[in-house]
C-alpha cells in the first residue's frame, strides 16, 4: 500500500513594502512522503518571496514536467 502526503496547512501574513503586497494567506500544502520538511519549508518560502494573485503550488515530485509554483492566468 502506497504512503499518503501528509496535508499541512499554513497561515502566512505577508507584508512586502517593496512590492506593496499586504495580505494573509491560508494556504494547504501537501507534503509528499519522500519529502523533508527542509524543502516543504522552502517552498512555503518561495511562495512567500514570489507571492502574487493566482500563484498556485502545483503537484510538485508527482509531476517532472511542472514547476513548483505556477501563476495562471485564464484570462489569455
């Protein structure tokens, strides 16, 4: 039987006065079983320093071909 990720949820108060981003974030991060927690912490980072509206985690070692983060956009 297949290990499941372990969910972990985040509240994240970011106030960024160089890019005037001030907002809270709940975010629902799913930490995959082979994954450490060092590099749970720096994608939770990432999102933190690249933080911008329709930023998404994507499904991270489950997919080679995406990146981490994603910033979609359905308007084009």
């Amino acid at each position: 039987m297949a290990l499941k990720s372990t969910i972990i949820k985040a509240q994240l108060s970011l106030s960024d006065m160089d890019r005037h981003v001030y907002q809270d974030f709940n975010l629902t991060l799913a930490q995959h079983p082979s994954e450490n927690e060092q590099r749970l912490m720096i994608r939770l980072l990432a999102y933190a320093l690249n933080a911008c509206e329709g930023l998404e985690f994507t499904k991270g070692l489950c997919a080679d071909d995406e990146p981490e983060l994603w910033v979609k956009n359905y308007s084009e």
